[in-house]
C-alpha cells in the first residue's frame, strides 16, 4: 500500500520471517544506510561509499587543486609530441 503525502510517499510493508523487506528492483545492488534514532524507527538512504585510500581526493583542498587542473587541461589540451620535444622539456 502506498500513500502520498506532502513529502514524498509512505509504503507499507511487511518484514517477512527472515527479518528481511523489500524496497524494490530500481535498489538492487545499492548501497544503503540505514539508521535507527530510535526502537522501531528506521531510516533508510542511498549512500555512496568512498574507499579509506581515496578520501584525499574529497578535500575542499584537493577539490580546488583537481578544479584547477581541470580548468588547465581544458586550455592546453594534449598533442602529439617527439622525443625531442620531451627531453628539452625535461631538461628544462
């Protein structure tokens, strides 16, 4: 049964004898957290997780370095170059 209110809808479902519901085929495979603020109360949302090894790249210092280099990259975008071209910048 599903009811529409102001915010958004309401579903009412049943948990099955194994403690498990279902929130539909479009979640399968999706990552969820769920949080409990209080016995019998659930909240349930999508999330992204962001591997420990990665979390640098989501500074607001990181983020305004990768901006920058984006913009850059965008202004001098890649040719083609001889190897003589790379040692004189190496050498540079």
């Amino acid at each position: 049964m599903t009811i529409r209110d102001g915010e958004g809808k309401t579903e009412l479902k049943v948990i099955g004898a194994s403690g498990q519901i279902s929130l539909g085929k479009e979640y399968a495979g999706r990552t969820v957290l769920i949080e409990q603020p209080e016995p019998g109360v659930w909240r349930i949302r999508t999330a992204t997780v962001i591997p420990d090894n990665e979390r640098w790249l989501h500074t607001p210092e990181m983020q305004v370095k990768l901006r920058e280099a984006f913009e850059w990259l965008a202004q001098n975008p890649a040719r083609e170059t001889t190897p003589e071209e790379l040692a004189k910048l190496r050498d540079a």
